[in-house]
C-alpha cells in the first residue's frame, strides 16, 4: 500500500496533469519540491493541492526512482500487455489485479516506504 501523502498526489496528479503541458517534461523548482520532500519525509501534513504541478511531478519521479526493487519484471510483460488489451474495463481491472498478485509473488516487498514513503 502506497503511503497515503502519495495517494493524496496521484491523485492531484491524476486530476491535473493530463491538462498541464509538459507535466512530467519541464522542470519544477529545485527548492520547493526538496522543502516539501523533507516535509512529507519528516511526517509533516502537507497540502499538496496547493502545490504547483510540476513539483508534484517532480515528487513522483523522485519516489519512482527511489524504490528498492523493480516496479514490473521482465517474466510478467505478457500478462501486463494482456490485461490492458481486454476490451471493457471490468476486465482490464481483474487482469491487472492479476498482474500484481503475481507481482508479489514474484518479487516480495524488501524495504519498508517509511512513514510518508522516504521520499529523500
């Protein structure tokens, strides 16, 4: 389970970025999205909606690139591709549920996320 100040950005993510030119393109200040890493880090509340996109942006990838272990393996390609070609939505969910149990499976979780998923 994703800490919840990374649900709370997905889902800002999710409402704004498809609309915010270059979302995950242009670059984000530097400072502020190290301020409310340490914040987020050091279990502060945080009010990500207030922030600008692209930081929240920069956030993501910041905590993307900062897991432990591989997202997807190579071994489950096929069944991934599989579950989004399903052709109605219901279908596609089970296939990715799927996919992910399968995912744990393959690879158990190594590392604890942290109080507010160790975003530094």
């Amino acid at each position: 389970m994703l800490p919840q100040p990374m649900q709370d950005l997905l889902a800002l993510l999710h409402e704004q970025g498809p609309s915010t030119e270059g979302i995950f393109r242009l670059a984000a200040s530097e400072r502020a999205s190290r301020e409310i890493r340490e914040a987020l880090d050091s279990g502060m509340e945080v009010h990500l909606a207030s922030q600008p996109v692209h930081v929240l942006a920069v956030i993501l990838k910041d905590f993307l690139r900062k897991i432990p272990s591989k997202l997807l393996v190579a071994e489950l390609y096929q069944q991934w591709m599989a579950a989004l070609q399903k052709s109605s939505r219901e279908e596609r969910l089970v296939g990715l549920k799927e996919c992910l149990q399968s995912l744990q499976k393959a690879q158990p979780r190594t590392a604890p996320l942290g109080r507010a998923g160790n975003l530094s």
